[in-house]
C-alpha cells in the first residue's frame, strides 16, 4: 500500500466518480477508496450507495463480506501471514501463532500502539519459498519466527 491520505468526503467523490463508469463499479469504487485511504471509512458507504445507486445495506454488505476491506485505519506498517496449505504444511500454523503473540493482537487487528496490523492471507503464490508473509507490501519467503522478527523491527 502507498501513501495513503486523512479521509475527506469530497476526494472520496473524486475516487468514486473515477471509478463509477466501470462495469460492476463497487468493488474497484471500494478497492480505489481503500487504497487512497487506507480503509472504509464508515461515511464512504453512503457515498457509494448515492453514487451507485444502491442501498447502503448492500454497500455494507459487500465490504463485511470480503476480509481485504477493512474499516479501520491500517497501522503504520501492515504483516499478512499467508494461511494457504501449502505454507500450512511448511510451518505456517506455528509462524501465525508467533505474529499473533507477537505483535499481542489476532488477525484484523492492529497493535495498540498504532504501528502495526496484523492480517492474514490466503494464498500469496510463494508456495515454493513457504512459509511466506506479505510485509508493508513486499513479499517474503523462507520464513520462520526470528526471519519475521527482523521484518517488523522498527
């Protein structure tokens, strides 16, 4: 993710009316407000039900169902564990585990502090290089607990 910015209603008009002309427009509208913000801001999601005429339950809906939106500002920097079977089979379960005691927050979640979210992911396509994990958007293979505690020092 890049440099992201304070929520403003009026540049998410901007993201949104960029975006509205696609076919199927609501998931590349929230993808783009997501990336310009970092997250949903709760005020997005009647925004983008007037913009795109639907209603906000269904705007709601969509961003509950999919585990990429989140709704809460990211912390500083982001760590994604990949949760695919492939790095289950090489460690991942017990690197999951380390993060989480970690950085003391499960998955979604992001330490008190505000520097970093926790996620989880479902397959980043390392499978060769397992167990991986996606840190502040690079991503890393051949990891183990000591490997990802010098990704996320400070």
């Amino acid at each position: 993710m890049g440099a992201v910015r304070a929520w403003s209603p009026e540049r998410a008009g901007e993201v949104i009316a960029e975006h509205a002309g696609v076919r199927g427009p609501l998931l590349p509208v929230l993808h783009a407000l997501q990336e310009e913000f970092g997250y949903l801001h709760p005020d997005a999601v009647p925004l983008v039900a007037k913009a795109l005429n639907l209603s906000r339950a269904d705007v709601h809906g969509v961003i509950t169902f999919y585990s990429d939106f989140r709704t809460q500002p990211p912390g500083r920097r982001t760590v994604a564990v990949c949760r695919g079977e492939a790095c289950q089979s090489r460690g991942g379960r017990d690197l999951a585990a380390h993060a989480q005691q970690r950085l003391g927050v499960p998955f979604g979640a992001t330490t008190p502090d505000g520097e970093v979210t926790l996620d989880q992911v479902f397959c980043l396509g390392l499978c060769s290089v397992a167990p991986a994990a996606l840190v502040d958007g690079r991503v890393h293979g051949r990891l183990d607990a000591g490997a990802l505690d010098s990704l996320v020092q400070p």
